[in-house]
C-alpha cells in the first residue's frame, strides 16, 4: 500500500484541484496506510505512513510545473537582497 500511494496522490492531483488534493493526500495517508510499515533505507530516516504522503505531495507540486511552489517566502529574499546590497555601499 505504501508503495502505491504517490500513485493514488498523482490520481488526486490530476482529478481534484490543487488544494483539494493535498489535503485529501495528506490526510488520506495519514488514515489508509498502515501504521507498523515502514521502508529503512541505509542513511534515510524511515518511509512510514506520515513521510511517503508528505514527500508525494513535495514531489507533485515541485515537478508538476502547473502550479508554482515557492520554498522562501518572496519577500524574505527580496528583503535579504536589499540589506546585504545596503552593507556593502
């Protein structure tokens, strides 16, 4: 099951809207997996029922390309821009 679910959150995203399919993805993970199953890769922390959800959707949303996902708030960066600009004059 654990291996199917970006599958079943690829299904979401493409029949749901955008905000629609990541809670549906999220929560529905959380609920339908099972809780004692887990991947335990060698220097990864382990794939359960929380992280397989969370790194689909990540991944739908970075890769999709329809819908812009930002990791730093826009205007932190222009901020941090303008100080280090102003230190250096």
């Amino acid at each position: 099951m654990l291996l199917i679910w970006p599958a079943v959150c690829l299904v979401l995203f493409r029949t749901q809207r955008v905000e629609r399919a990541i809670v549906w993805s999220i929560l529905g993970g959380f609920l339908l997996l099972p809780p004692l199953v887990e991947f335990n890769l060698p220097l990864v922390p382990a794939m359960d029922k929380v992280s397989i959800p969370n790194l689909s959707v990540l991944a739908i949303l970075m890769f999709a390309g329809a819908y812009k996902l930002n990791l730093w708030p826009e205007g932190r960066s222009s901020h941090s821009r303008r100080i280090s600009g102003s230190l250096a004059r």
